[in-house]
C-alpha cells in the first residue's frame, strides 16, 4: 500500500486515452493509476496533485466524469 490516497476522475476506452488526459492536464505520470474495468480502465489521481486544479477535457477517450 502507498499511503497516498487517490480521487476517481473518469472511465476511459483505454489506458492510452486515460494517460493523454492526464498529459494534457500535466499530472505527472507517477501520480496516477489505471484499473482495468471491463470495457475501460479507471483513472485515479493522487489527490494532492488535484488540489486547486481545474482538469480541462476534450472530450476524447473519457466515458464519464468526476
């Protein structure tokens, strides 16, 4: 366990399109993970890295929102 504590932001098709949302929001990649859920992943992101953050989407690859 890493001790840090992950918010949910979204369900993508693919861990591609999960890490292009985070490249275009500058979420480093070492502060997210993915969780394979059938037809996608989940996308979660280090809480202390969304803190004061606005997350901007295109709208590709995201299924849902947070």
């Amino acid at each position: 366990m890493s001790g840090w504590d992950f918010d949910d932001v979204g369900k993508f098709g693919s861990d591609k399109a999960a890490e292009d949302f985070a490249k275009r929001n500058n979420v480093d990649p070492r502060d997210i993970r993915t969780r394979d859920k059938g037809d996608g992943v989940e996308l979660e992101i280090r809480r202390s890295s969304l803190d004061r953050r606005g997350l901007k989407d295109s709208g590709e690859g995201r299924r849902d929102g947070w």
